[in-house]
C-alpha cells in the first residue's frame, strides 16, 4: 500500500504536533512529513492538512496560498465550522477536501485516503456535531477547552471580539461566553491580564518548520 504523504499546517506547534500524535496509530497508511507552523510546505505532499485553530477559515488567503504551492497535491481544510457556505468558499478558494473535527482519527484518515483517491471531498456530520477531544491545544493542561483556547489565542494575538467572530465563524454572544469561561479557568479578570497570560502559556504562534514530527518538542526533553 503507497503511503498518504502528509503535511500539517497551523500557527501553533501544540496543535500540529497533538495532531500528529492522534494520527500516529495510521503510520501504515499516513507518513506525516512536515509540520509546518507559519511556514510554506516544503516537501512534496499528497495533501497539507490545514487546522483552523485560531487561524483563518478556508475562505481566505491562507488557504488559497496553500493550494497554489506546487509541491501540494490537494489542501484539506480541518475545522469545526461547518456552514454550507463556508465549505463552499473553501472549495472555490482551492481546498481539495473539507473535514470536521469532531471526526475521530480512524474517520479522519479515511477521509483523507478517499479525498487522495478522488472520492467525497466534504467530510461532515450532518446530523450532529460530536464534541471536539482529539489532538491538542495550547491551555489543555489547564482545564481550557479547544474553543476556550482559540478564543484566548486570539485575544493573545490582539483581535477584538468582532474579529474573532468573523475569524471562527462564532457569533459574538458565543464568542463572549468563551471568553468568561476562559477567563474563570485561567484566573483573569481583564482582557489584559488574559494577553499576559497568554504570551506567558504559549498562546502566540509559531513559526517553524519540523521534518520529523517525531523529534521531542522542546519541554519533552529529558533533563
């Protein structure tokens, strides 16, 4: 069986990592050969992966840019949102395969093989969205869900509350509720002392290139 060459693309190392490490039970059929935090794909790639934690949705630039990369066979977009309009747009910018992420990772990697193969390109639930548990995100460790933190991440990168609603596709009472719970979670009491804590837990991006997604991340180091 020929190996799914896979890239994964996001702004933060957490977040791809964890993702390669929920597809890591796969490496018979997915071979994860670059993570790439704010860095083109540099490799040749069946397809780059892009999570959309706290980053752009597919209908910008990002993605657009990502599919124009020669060395990208087809961009599948990875997110919870999951508007008919959006997926379209994502589509129409040159995503070649659109999936949640309340998928697990045994439905993740046959998305991806039959996306590969030319078959389904929208990978959806339509009848229900599962809560997201799978791969990783800045704050886990401290009790934050995966939205609580890309709401915070956010607000650690300086956009306002409109701009991450237009940003997660969140409505701007969703997105205030976020921010109380994550507020209650990391102790904050203001949007500035969120911004500290932010930049003091990892909640800025990234910007690097790993060719094995297998070298520890710095804090795994043994002492």
């Amino acid at each position: 069986m020929t190996l799914l060459r896979v890239a994964l693309v996001n702004d933060y190392e957490v977040v791809v990592r964890g993702l390669a490490a929920m597809l890591r039970g796969y490496q018979d059929v997915v071979e994860i050969v670059e993570l790439d935090l704010n860095k083109p794909v540099d490799e040749s790639v069946d397809i780059a992966l892009y999570d959309t934690f706290a980053s752009t949705q597919g209908d910008h630039d990002d993605v657009r840019d990502l599919a124009a990369n020669p060395r990208v066979d087809r961009v599948v977009v990875y997110s919870w949102a999951l508007d008919d309009a959006l997926i379209r747009a994502a589509i129409a910018n040159g995503a070649g395969g659109y999936v949640s992420k309340g998928f697990p990772a045994r439905q993740l990697v046959t998305a991806l093989q039959q996306i590969s193969d030319g078959g389904p390109r929208i990978w959806i639930d339509a009848q229900s969205r599962p809560a997201i548990t799978a791969g990783d995100w800045p704050g886990r460790e401290e009790g934050l869900t995966a939205r609580e933190a890309e709401v915070l991440a956010l607000i650690t990168q300086g956009l306002s509350n409109a701009d991450i609603a237009e940003r997660t596709h969140l409505s701007i009472n969703s997105v205030k509720t976020y921010i109380r719970s994550g507020y209650r979670r990391i102790g904050a009491s203001s949007r500035t002392e969120a911004v500290l804590w932010g930049v003091e837990h990892g909640f800025r991006p990234d910007r690097l290139r790993v060719r094995d997604p297998d070298i520890p991340a710095p804090d795994d180091t043994p002492a």
